[in-house]
C-alpha cells in the first residue's frame, strides 16, 4: 500500500474512532492507540501536501488562521418558533392541530430543546462543506472552518447517503467545558460568561479556530431537510440521522396522545438537571412530514410544531451581609452572603451582584428575603427582593456601595466610560499584587508553571518576593529554577501581556508589539501613535501611556530586562517584518516550492497581512501554488480576485 492509499486509510479509521468515542460513547481503541494513529496520519500528510483536505481529522484542532465570516443565503429558510410557558398553551396547539387535520389521527414528536446556538450543516457526497449560522433566519455566518473542529460533527459520513442535503441542529457548550472555560477566565480575571448560550455563540465566532477546539463545544442534530431523503416521519429521519454519523439525542420520543406529551413535559421539568447540557425547554412537533406540509406555516413560524419553555428555577433565602472582593486589576466586586439555600441540585450561600449600579438597584438591607436563580447560570444571581416575605417595617441596615478599598483603605475611583469601580493603589494593595504575580506566571503569560497560588502566597508572607521581579533573583529548586529560566525565552508580546498593564490582553499585547517592536519604543510613543494602532482604543491607550510612566513600573521592567528577558522583537521577526500587506485578507492554495503553507501564513501575518481559509469577497488575493483547489479557483475566477503566483508573492514582499 502506497503513502496516498495508506492516508486515505487513516482517515476512515480516524472518522470511526472519532465517531465512537465522541458520539455512541463508546471507544473501541485507547487513547494511546488513537492518538499514534493520529501521528501517522499527521505524518504522512506533511509528506504529501497535494492530499490535503480540511475533513481530514488532523484538521480537527483547527489553525491561528484569523477568519472572516462571509454572509451566506440559507437554502431553506430558517424560522423560528412560536414559544409557551404555559401548559394550556400546549393542549390549545395540540387541539389546534387535531382540528385542523379534521380529525386525523396524528402523533408529536418531544425532543428537548437545547440552550445554544442554532446551526445549519450542509453536505454533498457524504463530505461537510458548509455550517452557517441562523443569522436572521434568511441568511447567517459562515462558519465552516470553526465547526469542523467540533468533534461530534461528523466531516465524513457512514453508509449510504443522499448526494446532497441539510441537517440542522444546535451548537452547545456542556457545562464541563462551561465551567473550566469561566475558572480560566476567572484567573486571568476577564468577563466571566453570564450562562453556556453566550460561550458557545462567542467561541463559534472566535477568529482563532484553536480557541474553538480548545473550549470542547458539542452539538445536537434535530431536523433533517432534503429531496432524497427516507421516510415521512420526522422520527424516523432522526434515527436514519444517528445511523449516519450524527449526535441524534436519545430522548427523542414519539407521543400518541396528549397525557403522552404532558408525562414528558413532567419528566424533564425535573430530570433535565442532570444532564451534561443546557435546556430551556421541550419542542413538540408533529411526526408527519405530509401533515406538517398541510399544516403550513405563517409567515414567521411552522403550524405543525411549538416550543414550551421551562420556567427557570428559582428559591428564596436571607441575606445576612454584602462583602467586596479586590481583584488583580483593582476591580472591586461585590458579593451577596445568604443562608445556604438547595437550587439547581447544589447548595447556594454566594451570589455575584455583579458592580455598583447593579447592587444598588436592589437597594438591599440585612435581613431582606432574596431571591434567586441559576436559569442556566454558573454563577447564582438575585433576581429581586421578594417583598412578601420580607419584613418591610422591622428591616436591618441599608447595605450601600463601599468609598474605600476594603483592603488597603484607599478611595475607590470610577471612570465614567466604565460600570467597575476600583482601587487604584495598584503598588501597594495585597490583592493585587498577588494577582498580578498570578498573572505572570499563568500558561498564557510567562508559563512559569510550577509556581503556583499556594507558593506565591507564601514567598510573599515570608516577604521573600514583593514584584514579579523577584522570581529572577531568588533562590529556587532545580525543578522551579529550569521553568523560571526557560520562561526568559518567551516572545515580547507574551512578556507584555504578562506584566498586567490594565485592558492589555493577548491580542492588545500582539498588536502593540508588531507595531514598536521593543519596549523603549513603545515607552516613548505619543498617545497619538497609540490610538493609531491596530485595535488600540481610547482607554487601552490611556492604560499603556500611564502605566509606562510610572516609576515603580520602569523599575520593574528594567529589572526584568536585567534578568534576561524578552523586551524586543527577536531577530527573526524583526527581519520578516513588515507592513507590505497590511489591510489585506489572503487566502492560501495549492503547494508550493520555497515555503510551506503554514510558513507563508506566518510570512502574510508578520507582513501585516490576515490569513483567510475561504475565498469571498474581502479577499485581496490568493496566493496560488501547484495544483491549487478548482473550487477556490472557479470563485475567484466568478468573484474578479486577483491569483498571485509564489514568485510574484515573494517578490511582492521584497
């Protein structure tokens, strides 16, 4: 068997194993096994470049490629449901429907309905070559290179399947992957996601495909759209579904009669807790294909189908005291104590009330009766007062906002642009000090990674480190010494990131060191020259001209530099670096003779330009080499986009 056989060999097997373990549960090799296999896919297919194909399973993990998202038409429309809270509104539509089918004798499909984002995937020949977002039900986002990452939608199909067709279901993110995304969050102090909804829509829209793969979104299938498609019941279709390859739910289940549809409903109200994945409700639609067709529609919503919503869960307990919490940035948030409270299968005594405006919306006193809910939350919040419980006559003291900081007593200061309030004695307050140690160390920043809370804590109470500095210039073990040594080899832009200028992210730190190249350049730049930067705003800019105007701040960098780390661009980048192709979206084709694929995306974004992996109408130009995919070229071609040859390309650059 030849190299090119033993590829397409590969990726069977990998399409199996993927499905088996993602999909039924239920893996047929181990870990150690899948992952060699893997390997050798990898392997050969860096030999073979001209066998590239993006269902390939290698390209599960998805690429730093920074993607647009083009606009596409859905080929069937995409409406939405017509909702209920209300179980009379159920047996209403149920009764509807009988008398609008005379009298036949029908059956309603129960399904659960799924709290994400909705998606349609388009395939021709058994292959994934479309997932486009709901949009505005007429047309959505293309989204195709960020859902192939996703391990439970299948790239290439079982058996025997029509050439072409639609199936449509829903984006998760199970509350696993939810919560360890909000703990990453949550250490490097960014904006915790309010609820597993808003992170699956975020991450499916994320530039970086890797981000994508890395937070472990799931997805569910649920309505199956084609001509060539068997069977008239929508069951039947899902079941034909699951044998295909795709995540079918299991709780599917078909009702002959009204009480059937009412027991389900009952059933989930409660049991939905368990399961790994938001629900907000149960969608109840009839089975039959040809009576939904005689059903129709209106113009915004299906006849034949309905969504009942649950009513989120909520409880009442006793606020005994606010208390505030100082975060790495100064940020001080306050936090609402309870009695311990059952909700959502877990006891609750803490909830965020999130920044000023909104606690003292609440006007909260001592004693007062709350309460509270989950409603698919990670995080428990107060929804109200509950003013019949609460003794209105006889209530405690009035909680109000704190004017100092509850550690280092420095008055609090609030910019108008912003909702937080914060300390601004940023060099002296314990809290943040620690966090801004944490934060050089996290995996992102320095990756000192075997330096953690625990031990920072205590060098600190020991009095042993003040600064990040520190780390430099004390004595450690040979484990801890070899990780604070090899971390004076991280890149400038993750050394930037990681001295926590405040609103300076990854991205803001990338930009700012593609621009300045080096720390003394940086230091000296006009907020002018700041604002001009790429995704430099108002307030990042004001952030980084301050903070590198303070003197304990210079001192610290200086002291950092002293010990040998990364201030400047390195010689590679500094050669390569350019603004040749800034504001140009380039998509890459083909094979070519002098660089690799991924070389030249590196080339195209340190030449100022963005790499794209679909051809539309942002692109600037594709970069073509051999045997470059007919498919790119025919748009191209009926699109006017210009094709650059290798040379042409790196005689563009010089």
């Amino acid at each position: 068997m030849d190299d090119k056989q033993l590829i397409i060999q590969l990726r069977e097997q990998l399409h199996t194993h993927n499905y088996n373990y993602y999909v039924l549960n239920s893996p047929t090799i181990s870990d150690h096994e899948f992952d060699d296999l893997m390997h050798r896919l990898e392997d050969l297919e860096q030999k073979h470049p001209d066998m590239y194909d993006a269902n390939s399973p290698t390209q599960r993990v998805g690429s730093d490629i920074s993607q647009e998202f083009p606009t596409v038409r859905h080929t069937r429309p995409m409406l939405s449901l017509a909702n209920t809270y209300s179980l009379d509104e159920v047996r209403d539509f149920y009764q509807r429907t009988s008398n609008s089918l005379n009298g036949q004798p029908f059956r309603i499909c129960a399904e659960l309905k799924y709290d994400g984002l909705s998606i349609s995937l388009h395939y021709q020949k058994g292959r994934l070559i479309r997932a486009v977002t709901r949009g505005d039900g007429l047309q959505g986002d293309d989204v195709t290179g960020n859902v192939r990452t996703i391990r439970t939608i299948p790239l290439v199909l079982n058996g025997s399947v029509p050439d072409e067709f639609e199936i449509r279901g829903e984006i998760l993110m199970p509350w696993n992957s939810f919560e360890r995304l909000n703990r990453e969050r949550a250490e490097a102090e960014e904006e915790l996601f309010a609820n597993p909804r808003n992170a699956a829509s975020g991450t499916l829209k994320s530039k970086d495909a890797r981000i994508v793969s890395h937070r472990g979104l799931d997805a569910y299938l649920y309505y199956l759209l084609g001509d060539d498609i068997p069977g008239d019941g929508h069951y039947q279709r899902m079941q034909t579904a699951r044998r295909w390859g795709f995540n079918v739910s299991n709780d599917i289940k078909l009702c002959d009669t009204l009480q059937d549809v009412w027991d389900y409903i009952t059933y989930w109200d409660t049991h939905r807790k368990e399961l790994p994945v938001a629900t907000d409700g149960i969608v109840l639609k009839v089975d039959s294909l040809a009576q939904q067709r005689a059903l129709g529609m209106t113009a915004k919503n299906p006849r034949w189908a309905i969504a009942y919503k649950f009513q989120a869960e909520q409880a009442v307990t006793t606020l005994r005291e606010v208390t505030f919490q100082v975060g790495r940035t100064g940020v001080v948030t306050p936090v609402a104590n309870m009695d311990p409270v059952l909700l959502s299968g877990t006891m609750v005594h803490r909830a965020t009330l999130h920044n000023q405006d909104v606690m003292q919306g609440f006007d909260l006193h001592v004693g007062d009766k709350v309460r509270i809910e989950k409603g698919g939350e990670i995080i428990p919040k107060i929804v109200d007062i509950d003013h019949e419980t609460t003794d209105t006559q006889h209530r405690g003291d009035g909680i109000r906002f704190i004017t100092h900081c509850p550690v280092c007593g420095t008055p609090l200061q609030r910019n108008p642009e912003e909702a937080s309030t914060f300390c601004p004695n940023d060099q002296e307050c314990t809290p943040q000090i620690l966090g801004k140690i944490e934060h050089f160390v996290s995996r992102k920043a320095m990756n000192i990674n075997l330096i953690g809370t625990e031990l920072i804590n205590s060098y600190f109470n020991d009095g042993i480190i003040h600064d990040a500095a520190d780390l430099y210039y004390m004595h450690h073990d040979a484990k801890v010494q070899q990780s604070v040594e090899a971390s004076k080899q991280v890149p400038f832009e993750r050394v930037l990131f990681a001295i926590g200028i405040r609103f300076v992210g990854e991205i803001a730190a990338k930009s700012l060191a593609r621009k300045y190249q080096n720390i003394d350049n940086l230091s000296q730049a006009s907020m002018e020259s700041l604002l001009e930067t790429d995704g430099i705003g108002q307030v990042i800019a004001t952030s980084v001209y301050t903070y590198l105007r303070n003197e304990r701040n210079i001192t610290l960098i200086n002291r950092l530099r002293q010990a040998g780390l990364q201030f400047q661009l390195n010689e590679t980048q500094l050669v390569s670096h350019s603004t040749v192709l800034d504001g140009q979206t380039i998509v890459i084709s083909g094979v070519f003779a002098h660089h690799s694929r991924d070389e030249y995306k590196h080339i195209i974004e340190q030449n100022g330009g963005k790499n794209s992996s679909s051809v539309s109408a942002m692109t600037s130009f594709i970069l073509a080499g051999d045997n470059m995919g007919p498919a790119k070229l025919e748009k191209a071609t009926r699109l006017g986009i210009r094709i650059v040859s290798e040379q042409e390309f790196l005689d563009m650059l010089r």
